[in-house]
C-alpha cells in the first residue's frame, strides 16, 4: 500500500483521515523522500542530454558562449580560497580584518577629537586676528593724529584764528570715527552671530551624518547576522540533500563576497590616503599664509620707522624757520623803531600794547607747542606699546604652533593606543563568542546523542519484547488480564534462539488492485485470505472481543466514547487492505491504521515492526505503546455492542462456528 502511495503519488483523504499522527508523519517522510530521488533522477537525465545536445550542437560562426575550464573529473574547475599554500588563512585574513576596524575606528574618534580642536583652534585664531586688526587700525589712528598734531604745530601762529574751526573739524570727524567704529563693531557683532548659527547648522548636520552612519553600521550588522543564519541554513539543508553542485556554488559566491568586501578596503584606504595630501596641501597654505601675515607686519614696522624719521626732520626744520621768522621780526621791528622814533611819543601807548600782545600770543605759541611736543612723546610711547604687543603676538604663535606639533605627535600615539586597545576589546568579545558557540554546539550534540541512544535502546527494548511474546503466544494460552508486572516476574519466558531463523514473508498478491472497490470486495478478501491466517481469531478459533467488522470511523468512536482510557477495538477497513486500531485516550480516540497487504501485519511505515498475526500484534501492544511518541498500551478490549447480532457476522460463512 505504501509503494502504492508513492508510486502514484496521491492518497485519498478518506484513508489519510484514518492515518494515526505518526503514521501521517511517516508518509509525508517516505513522500518527500520520493520526490527527492524523482528530482536526482530528473536531473541526472537532465544532465545526460545537456551533454549529448552539447557534443551533438555545432557552433555557429560568431556566436557567443562561455568555455567553462575544466578539471581532472570533467567537471568546472574551481579555486577553493585557502588551499594553496601562499593563500592566506582564515586565521590571517581574520586578525588583519580586526585590526583594520580597530583603526578605523580609531581613525575615526580621533578625527572626531581633531575636528572639536580645529573648531576651538579656528576661535582663537579669529578673536586673535580680530585683536591684530584693532591694532593696526589703532596704529593707522595714531599716525594719521601724529601727522595732523605735527602740521598743526608748524602752522600755529599762521592758524591761530582757525584754530577753534579746525577744533571743530577734528570733533566731528573723531564722532565719525566713532560712529564708524560702532558700525564695524555691530557688522563684526552680526558677523559673529553669523559665523555660530553656521556652525550650530555645521554641528547639526555632523551629528545626522554620524546617526546615519550608525544606522548604516546597525544595518550592516543585521544583514550580516541575516546573511549568516541564511548560510548556516544553507549548509544544514546542502548536507541534508548532500547536493555538491550548490555547495560549489555557495563558495563562489563567499569567493565574490570575499573579493567585493576587499575592494571596499582597498577603496576605503585609497580615500584615506587622498585626504591625508588634502591635509598636507592645506597647512602648506597656511603656513604660506602667515609667512605673507609676517611680510606685511614688517613692512609695516618699516614705513612707521621711515614715518618717524620724517617727522624729526620736519620738526628740525620748523625750529629753524621759526628761528628765522623771530630773527627777520626784530630787525623789522628795529626799522620800524629807527622810522617811527619821531613817533615814538604818539604811539608809545600803541607800541606798549601791541608788543604786550605779541609777548602774550608768543608765549600762548609756546605753551602750545609744549603741549603738542608733549602729545607727540605720548603717542609716540604707545607706538612702542603696540610694537612691544606684536612682538607678544608673534611669540605666542610660534609657541602655538610648537604645541600644535606636540598635540599632533600626542594623537598619534594616542590613536595608535586606541587602535590596539580596540582590537584587543574586538579579539576578546570574539574568543568570547566561539567559546559560547562551542558549548552551544557541545549541548546540542550532547542531547542528541542522548536521544540517539534512547531511540536506539528503545529499539533493542522492542524487538526483545517482541521475541519474548511471539514465543509465549506459540507456547502458553489465554493471557489477556496478564499485565506488564506479570509477564516480568513470569518464569515461561523462553528467550529466542540466536541460530533461529526470522521468519519469512510472501510478498503480496500481484494482481490485487492497490485499494478495494467496494465493501464486498473487502468481505471477500477477508475470506479468501485473511480467515485462513486466523485475523482476528484467538487461540481457540473463536472471534477475539477486540475484534470488530466492517465499521466506520464514527461508530467506533461512538462505542469508545463512553469507556475509559486504555479501551481498545480493531476494527476492519474498507478503504484499505488492512485494519485500523481505535483506541480510548484521555482526551480523544486515536486511530492506528494496519497494514495487512503483506504476508504479516504491521502498522503503517517501513520501520514499523511486523508480526506474524494480528493476535499478536495486539497482544504485543498490551505491554509496548502503540507510538514512540506517547504510552498508549491496549489494555481492555471493547466488544460488541449486541452479542446476538455481532457487527462481524457477514465476515463469515454461516456454516462457521462462532
């Protein structure tokens, strides 16, 4: 019935329901089994004619094919990765893909710590060149002031009378300045807010780039553990299948994998080397920068001294013509005083008021002088303050940019700190994790094995269970209320004999069809072929009280229903060349389908075990469970609902003695 099964691949769903839980496990087992031998068989075919049409195909003339290289075997040629002995191992390759990570991400925190530095760095720097710019303009300021001060001494007594307008003038041009100065601050102000919202946006937009980059990473890592689970499985169903074509297959695809994720390197490292000369180029310009900043400061030191010279000399050269102009007055005032003797009577008292007035306007002259000279001894001491401050500047840059060097030889060594402990934290967590897979692995094994000797213990416990009753059965009569206990303590247990041949089978009648017709051909075949085995007789000939004819699944289960567990019938079905057990469990009534199409009888599958009769089938079952999987034992039959009118009498003949 089984090869039946298998060969039309179909079963109807009639029989199907008849079928125990384990029996139906067995046959989608067999089932599966059969479409994966058709499927091998299907293939090797395949296989056949692929090379008969290919040695058989003439190639055309500009047609284009791929050459496969082939092997000693015929077979493509394929390059296992590490089997050569200059390939790396997978050790190797390991411990240099740990460390390459570990700098990276070493690479990358430092980066982080550069970028906040470079930030801090690029503020002073501008407060730094923001301070310079005020004091070049405050230099600019007290030039141009030396200047107008110096031209104002020269010009004084030729000025006097506008010396109040020029007063004027100079207020409103130092409120201008002022106003000038209060625009450059509130630009500078703006500037500034400018300058932080930009980098308020800069910081923003790094920190997005690092969560998606950590989002990236994060996804990796599932598509990677997916990945992993998806090749464990692969290999599991490959052996199962023991398929070596896709095994080929799924190490070229590491093979690409392996090759794909090692240009990534070699791209990553190309990137890295590319920004490291951008790097270079940049300080270059900016070293180049401030040696053209340092041009300028000394050029501009040297027109200040050259300005300074020039404002000597002109002093100098106001003394002298001052001197001069005194000299050319007196003699102008002795002619005067010679011409105007005759009257020096009528204007003594004009004589006496104007020189009054020139005294006093000389010595205003002079106070005034004094005053500007003292002005210019003033700015000149804050010129040299200002120049005393550039000299400052100038140093704290060069110890500036030598701490910059130290910090930069300190992240270095800091990096490459960082980088080894990275890669001793990544070696560690995964010495860690082969330790978890190797006793994760050691317990499943172990509980398999487990379960491989129990399964094989049972076994052994079966078949000498089995031995034992099929000798009772032959040697001693009725013991249907003998329970497990009984027969363990029983002294007429003879073991078998291990010259003892087993006994043969016939092979089943080949002109029967695989299923019966009707319910006479199923009456007819119990008394042609089963009757004369005794099935469903016990040892005196007699129907057994388990025995039952021609029932369906529902009146069975209607006379098990109201006993207790343990209740048993074996009932004769009509869909298949057999039997079918329905026995009372706790919770529902379970059906054992038997297969009597052979010369024994046993339950459905091929590693079920065969008796000799149906007798002893169920006597077995009294002490065995019915399954593997539960504790089923036939202990009490169920008989017939009416003693005068059994449900198996249109089995026999009326001349059979009941």
């Amino acid at each position: 019935m089984l090869q039946q099964i298998l060969r039309d691949m179909y079963i109807d769903p009639e029989l199907l329901a008849e079928l125990s839980d384990e029996q139906k496990d067995i046959l989608f087992c067999k089932m599966r089994e059969e479409q994966v031998r058709r499927w091998h068989v299907e293939e090797k075919k395949f296989e056949k004619e692929k090379k008969k049409n290919k040695k058989d195909k003439k190639k055309k003339k500009n047609d284009k094919h791929i050459d496969w290289l082939q092997g000693e075997d015929g077979k493509e040629w394929v390059w296992v990765m590490g089997e050569h002995d200059q390939d790396k191992r997978i050790s190797t390759i390991h411990e240099e893909l740990l460390h390459e990570k570990a700098i990276k991400q070493a690479h990358e925190e430092a980066k982080q710590k550069l970028a906040q530095e470079e930030e801090e760095r690029r503020k002073r720097q501008q407060e730094e060149e923001e301070q310079q710019l005020k004091l070049f303009e405050e230099q600019e300021r007290l030039a141009s002031e030396a200047a107008k001060l110096e031209e104002e001494r020269r010009k004084a007594e030729e000025r006097e009378r506008k010396l109040r307008e020029e007063q004027e003038r100079l207020a409103k041009e130092m409120e201008k300045k002022k106003e000038e100065e209060r625009i450059q601050e509130e630009e500078r102000k703006k500037e500034a807010q400018r300058r932080l919202e930009e980098e308020r946006k800069k910081k923003e937009a790094e920190k997005k780039v690092e969560e998606e980059r950590r989002k990236k990473e994060e996804r990796n890592r599932k598509l990677q553990e997916e990945r992993e689970q998806l090749e464990k499985a692969k290999k599991d169903e490959l052996k199962r299948q023991q398929e070596e074509e896709r095994a080929a297959k799924l190490k070229e695809e590491r093979l690409a994998l392996e090759k794909q994720r090692l240009e990534n390197l070699k791209k990553e490292e190309e990137e890295k080397r590319r920004k490291a000369a951008e790097e270079q180029r940049i300080a270059k310009e900016k070293a180049e920068k401030e040696k053209e900043l340092q041009r300028q400061a000394e050029e501009r030191e040297r027109k200040l001294k050259e300005e300074q010279q020039r404002l000597a000399k002109e002093k100098k050269e106001q003394e002298e013509r001052i001197k001069q102009e005194n000299e050319r007055q007196l003699k102008l005032q002795a002619e005067r005083t010679v011409k105007l003797a005759q009257e020096k009577a009528r204007l003594f008292e004009a004589e006496e008021r104007r020189r009054a007035e020139l005294e006093k306007s000389m010595k205003e002259a002079k106070k005034k002088q004094e005053q500007l000279e003292k002005e210019r001894r003033e700015k000149e001491e804050q010129a040299k303050k200002l120049q005393a401050q550039a000299k400052l500047l100038k140093e704290h840059k060069e110890r500036e940019e030598l701490e910059r060097r130290g910090r930069d030889a300190k992240r270095i060594e800091e990096e490459r700190q960082r980088a080894e402990e990275i890669y001793q934290k990544l070696k560690q967590e995964e010495v860690e994790m082969e330790e978890n897979n190797r006793v994760q692995i050691e317990n499943i094994w172990n509980v398999q094995l487990r379960r491989s000797k129990v399964a094989d213990k049972s076994k052994r416990e079966r078949a000498r269970w089995a031995r034992k009753e099929i000798r009772r059965s032959r040697l001693s009569g009725f013991f249907d209320n003998l329970n497990i206990e009984e027969m363990m303590k029983s002294k007429t247990i003879i073991p078998p004999s291990n010259n003892e041949p087993p006994p043969a089978f016939k092979p089943s009648e080949a002109n029967r069809p695989a299923q019966p017709a009707d319910r006479q051909a199923v009456i007819d075949w119990y008394k042609e072929v089963q009757y004369s085995k005794g099935a469903g007789l016990d040892l005196t000939k007699k129907p057994a009280k388990w025995f039952h004819g021609i029932i369906s699944r529902q009146k069975a289960e209607e006379l098990l229903e109201p006993k207790s567990m343990g209740h048993f019938l074996v009932r004769v079905s009509e869909r298949v060349w057999g039997y079918v057990l329905s026995y009372k469990d706790e919770e529902r009534v379970k059906h054992f389908l038997i297969d009597a199409s052979g010369s024994g009888y046993q339950f459905f599958g091929n590693e079920a075990m065969v008796h000799v009769s149906l007798y002893d089938l169920v006597q077995f079952h009294k002490v065995r469970p019915l399954s593997t999987a539960g504790c089923e034992l036939a202990k009490t039959p169920c008989g017939q609902e009416s003693d005068s009118q059994p449900d198996y009498q249109d089995l026999f003949d009326d001349n059979t003695s009941l």
